[in-house]
C-alpha cells in the first residue's frame, strides 16, 4: 500500500457510491431497496480487507503478484501507448516489439493469471494503478454480477427476499474472498451474470440483444480464468433450460412423452458443450482429467503438509475415473461442511469453520423439517432446485478433488456457496407453498358448507 491509496481511494469510493446511488432506482424494487447499498458496502469492505490481510498477515500473495506484474503492462501504456496496447492483446506469444514489457511479466504466458493482469492494468488507468482502487474495481464488478443473481433468485421467490439476501449477498467468506484483486472475484461476477442471462433469457422468455451479450461476456470471462466453472454450470444449466420448458406442454399425456426426450436432448447437448469447451486443454481436457487431477492433488497436498494444519487428505487417486468416484462423497462433504472446529490451525480457519458449522446446521435442519423425502421429491418437481444441487454438487466435487488445503478451498469453493444457500432457501420456499396450498385445499369444502349455512 502506497501514499496514493490515500488520494485515490477515497475518490474511488465516492465515485462509486454517487453512481450506486443514481442507479438504485432502477435495479431494485420496494423488496430489494433495502439491500443495495449495504450489499455493495460489505463488497467494498472486503476488497480493501483481504488487501489488509495478505499485506500484514501473510505478507505477500497472489493479490500483490497481479497488481506488481499489472504495474508492467500500465508502465508501458504510459511510456509507448501501441506497445501496451499489444501487450493487452496479447495470448502469450512474445513479440520483439514487446519483448521488453513481456520478459518481465512471470505469468506472461498463463492464459487465465494474464487475463486479470490485463484487466487490473485497464481498471489502473482511472487511478494511477492504485492497489486499492483496483481491487474496489474488482469487488464492484463482483457486486453487479451478485447483485444480478440476487435479482433472478428474488423472481422465482419473492417471499424470501430477506433469506435469499443473505444467502447470496451477505455470507462473510463470499464477500470476503470474492471482493479483491484475484480470479475469484471476476469469476463470481461473471457467473452471477450468466446466470441471469439464463433465467431471463431461456426461463423467462425475455431474451434480447443485451441477454445474449451478457451470457457471451460472462462466458468469455469464465472461460479465460476458470474453465472448471463451466463445466460445472453448463450441464445442469442446459438440463434446467430443457426440464423448465417442458413445463408448458398443456397435454399431460404429450408432456409425459415429450419431458423425458428432452431431458436426454438436454443432458446430451451438456455434455457435448463440456466436451467442446475443454478440447485441447492441457488441464480440463475431459479424457485427460482424471489423470491431471491426481498429479495436481497429489502436488498440492504434498506442498500443503508444509504449512501445518492447512492439508486435507480424502483417499489414493490412481488416474483413474473410478478412483474419482470413490471419493466424491468426501470431496463434496469437504467442500460443503470443514473444516470442523476440530480441525483449526489459525485464526482465519476459525472463521471458516464457524461459517461451515451454520452451513451443517442449516442443512440438519432441511433433513429434519421439510424432512430427506420432502426435499427430494421438491427437487425433483423444482427444475431451479435441480439445477442449484446438481451444480452444487458437481462444482464441490471438483473443488474438493483440487484443493487438499484448507485455504485455497474457502477460496475456490465461493462460487458455489450462494447456488447451495439459494437452494436451500427454495426448498424452504416450496415446502411453505405446498403446505399452505395443502391446508387449503383441505379447508376449502368445510369453508363452502358455512358459507351456504350462513345463507
């Protein structure tokens, strides 16, 4: 942190705040008023304290590696305006022209650790490349992507406006770990985004030029940082676009052939869209997956037992498919419920404990009250329920699989921690209308018998 963050981060703040406030009108209703400005300011907040923390804590990180290595790209803007344009063009080839620039650039040809160089670069032109101006950037572009899937989570159940807030706006490890200068926080934007794009577009049958681009935009930016998102999100995405729409076959007996042809349709044409994005990717190739996973996990537990506390170990991975399997269950458990308190090794693991022992709590308590049947049999009416448990499921998986250390895997798993609230909150929300509908039903018939003996 610098003397300037002093002066420019102030005029960020009120920047952003003047252009919040002109625009909360316009993004929210009488429900969601209320939620705006202090979800934008937790966002804020954070992104300036996980500055804080890598700086005085752990002194030194990633956040710093992107904003040292950014500053070489913003130099180069500054001095030769062509040459730093190049180098935001650039895929990792080096150029004589911009050799200079690029031979200083460590991550100059990872595609996915250059792509946020490039974008800290840009978002420092408005700030002198100022850490804590960017990170803002960084955390505001968050914010709108939150704010977005707030928004789409809030039409499908606006009675839980409030649960669904706090499922998705207010969870101290999201807005901690995806509001500063790091790929999680662009990725989270980017697949609030998409997920809007989805349900307005292909749920609500509102799609249009502006829908599109957004579904393009987010796309593009999942796929340059992180791959594995997206093959977690298009599956499940396709198939709840596939289950919803047959909904709206009026003739049960045509819906009751046409629903299961669909579905297969739509899990085919998932697959086919994970098979197509991952071809020729070193580490997400779907044929070479199984083998990458072990030496990646393999690698990260290894470098894990060097920070005491921090490893998880799950079970021998051999390369294989299977071995995968096997191991799911663990992997999803450790994404979704540990660390344990029993497993703390440090102050900031505490709190991530705290917050997955509420995350236990709350699911105990789905199992208990609507009850495991209810809850499976409203997952299966509930295409959105679906789709938030399957991607869930699928991204815990995968995370869990990767991670073998504690603190990556509060980082990694943010991006699905408000689909698995929010599915929660839905099944709450379900489980409510049936009841009351039920009791309804059930009182509708005495109700008519007083009517005629009050006539």
């Amino acid at each position: 942190m610098e003397l300037k963050d002093f002066l420019f981060t102030p005029i960020t703040l009120l920047a952003i705040y003047i252009l919040a406030y002109l625009l909360r009108n316009r993004v929210t209703d009488q429900l969601t008023y209320r939620y705006f400005i202090p979800g934008l300011t937790v966002k804020l907040t954070g992104a300036l304290a996980l500055g804080l923390i890598y700086q005085f804590y752990y002194q030194g990180g990633d956040t710093f590696n992107y904003f040292d290595q950014s500053r070489v790209i913003h130099d180069a803007i500054m001095k030769d305006p062509l040459n730093g344009l190049r180098l935001l063009l650039a895929t990792g080839k080096y150029e004589a022209s911009t050799f200079n620039y690029a031979s200083q650039i460590y991550w100059y040809r990872s595609p996915s650790e250059y792509f946020i160089i490039k974008l800290a670069a840009v978002f420092g032109l408005f700030n002198d490349h100022c850490y804590s101006s960017i990170a803002i950037l960084f955390g505001t572009f968050c914010f709108s992507g939150v704010w977005a899937l707030y928004h789409s989570f809030k039409r499908i159940a606006p009675q839980q406006h409030l649960l669904l807030a706090l499922a998705i706006l207010f969870v101290p490890s999201v807005f901690f770990w995806g509001s500063g200068l790091m790929k999680d926080t662009i990725t989270l934007g980017a697949l609030g985004w998409m997920f809007y794009g989805f349900h307005r577009g292909l749920i609500e049958k509102r799609l249009s030029i502006l829908t599109i681009l957004t579904i393009a935009g987010a796309f593009y930016i999942i796929f340059q940082v992180k791959i594995y998102i997206l093959l977690s999100f298009l599956p499940p995405a396709i198939y709840w676009v596939f289950l919803e729409n047959s909904k709206h076959f009026n003739l049960k007996l045509l819906r009751f052939i046409i629903r299961p042809l669909m579905v297969i349709l739509g899990v085919f044409l998932a697959y086919q869209a994970a098979i197509n994005v991952t071809r020729g990717d070193i580490k997400y190739d779907i044929s070479n997956i199984a083998e990458r996973t072990k030496i990646n996990a393999e690698y990260i537990y290894r470098i894990s037992l060097l920070q005491e506390g921090s490893a998880y170990y799950l079970g021998e991975l051999d390369g294989s498919i299977v071995s995968m399997l096997k191991i799911a269950p663990k992997a999803i458990n450790v994404t979704l419920f540990r660390p344990y308190l029993w497993e703390i090794a440090n102050p900031l693991m505490l709190l991530s404990a705290l917050e997955s022992l509420v995350f236990t709590l709350l699911f105990i308590g789905l199992l208990i009250k609507p009850g495991l049947w209810q809850c499976l049999w409203l997952t299966i009416q509930q295409p959105v329920i679906q789709f938030c448990m399957v991607f869930t499921i699928i991204l815990a998986f995968a995370v869990g699989l990767n991670s073998y250390n504690f603190g990556t895997l509060v980082r990694y798993k943010i991006q699905l921690l408000p689909f698995f609230l929010s599915g929660m909150v839905l099944l709450k929300h379900f489980y409510s209308l049936s009841t009351t509908h039920s009791n309804t039903t059930r009182d509708e018939p005495q109700n008519v018998r007083e009517i005629y003996e009050i006539r």
